[in-house]
C-alpha cells in the first residue's frame, strides 16, 4: 500500500461536500472496511452533524476490525482550516464558521484526532508519494468543479493560517473581455466602459474549472452539455466555442501557474480532478502556454496526479499516523532523565 507500515492501526475520514469516505488503516498500510456516505447537511449545526456522523462511522469500523484498533484518527474538511489549531475557519458549502473540529471530535471518539485540509492533505500524499517527490518547491493543483491546492516551498507546506492555496481565487484576464499574450509586461487589453478604460479580470475558478468549462460553454451556445469531458469532445470535432472554452481555461491555468512561478519558484505543477482526466490534451497545450508566457524563468515540470480518488483519505491516515509519531516522541523526551 502506498502509505507503508507503521505501529498502529489509524481510523481515517475524508469530508467533502457531497460524501464522506472512511476507512480504517492497518499497521501495514492496507484501508479496511473503506466507505462513503453522503455528507449530512445541516444548516444549524454543521460541524456537530458532520462529527455525528464520523461517531458512527467509526463504531462501525470498529466493530467491524476488532482486531486492529485505532489509536488515532485523521480527519480532513474543505474550506479555510487552521489545523494548528483544530477550526475549521470556514466552509461556503457545508455552512459552518470557528467550529472547533479538533476538540469536538476527540470528546466524541476518545481518541486523538489530527485534523487538516482536504486539499492540503491530499496533496501531501501526492507529494511524498507521487511523481513530484523529487522537487521541494511544488504546487498541487486540484482542478474539478472549483479550484483548490496546496502549497509546498522548500520542502514544507505553507499553510498560512488556512489561508495559502486559494488559486481558484487567484486573479487572472478575463476571456470574455480580451487579453494580450500573457507575457511579461503584458497587462491585457482594456476595454472601454463609459468613459473610464478598465482592464478585464476575473478568478481563475470562472474560466479554468471543469464546472466553469461547461457553465460557458452553455452561455455561449445554449446547448447544455455534461460537463467539461463533453465540451472538449465537442472541440475535437470542430465546434470552434468549444475549442475557444477550452482554450479559455488552458490560458488561464497557465497564467496562474506562471504567476506561481515568478512569485515563489514553483519547479512542479501537479494537477488532480475531474479536469485532469483529460490528459494529455490538458497537459500539452498548458506547457505551451505556460513557456509562451514565461521569459527568462525556469520552466516547470507539469504532471498529473498519481494516487486518484482516494488521496484525501490516505492523507488523512498519514496526518494521524504523524500526530501519533509526534506525541509518542513528546512521551519519550519527557521520559528522558
């Protein structure tokens, strides 16, 4: 298994907007019992209704692996996270604001609880395991239906409070209103509104998404279509607004990943989800225009995400295997004359 041998068994738990996946982590690195359920959603009390369901998960693992029971558990949440200290900042779709997940979820489970971003954990696994281990200076990037990655310089994670990694956010020309050629000192065309010139810009997550792929496709065309795979299917076929769309979003990625570049030296992109499918007719007209875009830089290795769906869950296992690690050298120091 991917993530090795360790001493003891960790119960793992991926929250995402929709499902949540769990498993139970053997000694040996081999998930038990892995499931998914949908993600509760209540509007009251969001971080309890999550937690809630976590509990029961967890006394069904249990029971289920009597054999190998966990001495720590990893859960992993998306939306702004301070894992330092355990709250989860905010979440847009799942509702909950300062909720103290660390706490909440150790008084329920008994045991301690490593808690992180999804994104972030993730990418961590991808990282130490995947096909960027050999750079320090990297940026995971997870392209579905919005847009969120994770940050790593010199080595480490950069984390910021939660707030590191909010690419889908990142600024970038808008399509809809012009843009030059991106290259250094290319600020864009402007456009006239009124009296006063402005220059186009929107966030990446509007043009460079799968969800943002099909949304303007549909506006463009009035044609519904399922998703960014139909839309890139279509411009295989000569639809020349599908091919406009997507190109669309292969010079917006690029833009971003260039202004990673410029601004902390990114030598690797790694690029996971829905988007990523694609492939290589993702990923050959990005490092096109990623080296139109860039001068004198370095160009980066841009690769797609080895380990698939269920990073989330492994990262979440080796954040808990880590914090177990970590308190046992604390016993250990403390034991030390």
């Amino acid at each position: 298994m991917v993530l090795g041998a360790a001493e003891s068994p960790v119960l793992s738990f991926d929250v995402g907007g929709t499902d949540i996946k769990a498993g139970l982590v053997d000694p040996h690195g081999t998930v038990l019992g892995m499931r998914r359920v949908p993600t509760p959603l209540d509007s009251k009390r969001p971080g309890e209704a999550v937690l809630d369901r976590i509990a029961e998960l967890a006394a069904e693992l249990t029971a289920e692996f009597p054999q190998a029971k966990a001495q720590a558990a990893g859960i992993i949440v998306p939306g702004i996270v301070d894992s330092t200290s355990g709250v989860g900042i905010y979440s847009a779709n799942l509702g909950w604001r300062n909720f103290p997940f660390t706490r909440e979820a150790e008084r329920r489970l008994g045991i301690p609880v490593a808690f992180d971003h999804d994104v972030r954990s993730a990418a961590a696994v991808e990282h130490t395991f995947g096909g960027s281990r050999e750079f320090q200076d990297v940026v995971v990037m997870v392209v579905g239906t919005g847009i969120a990655a994770a940050v790593f310089s010199g080595g480490k994670a950069v984390t910021a409070g939660g707030f590191a990694g909010e690419l889908g956010h990142a600024q970038v020309p808008d399509p809809d209103a012009g843009y030059g050629d991106g290259r250094c000192g290319d600020t864009g065309r402007t456009r006239t509104t009124g009296t006063a010139r402005t220059t186009g810009y929107t966030i990446l997550e509007a043009v460079g998404s799968a969800g943002a792929v099909a949304r303007r496709y549909q506006a463009a065309t009035g044609v519904e279509v399922q998703g960014a795979r139909e839309v890139l299917i279509r411009a295989r076929s000569q639809d020349a607004v599908a091919a406009r769309i997507w190109d669309d979003a292969v010079r917006a990625l690029a833009f971003t990943i260039c202004q990673c570049v410029n601004i902390i030296g990114t030598e690797a992109v790694v690029i996971g989800g829905g988007l990523a499918e694609a492939g290589d007719e993702l990923l050959q007209p990005l490092r096109s225009s990623v080296d139109a875009m860039l001068d004198f830089q370095r160009r980066p290795q841009l690769m797609r995400a080895q380990l698939g769906q269920n990073a989330g869950l492994l990262g979440a296992a080796m954040n808990a295997r880590a914090l177990l690690g970590t308190m046992e050298s604390t016993a250990h120091q403390r034991r030390q004359p």
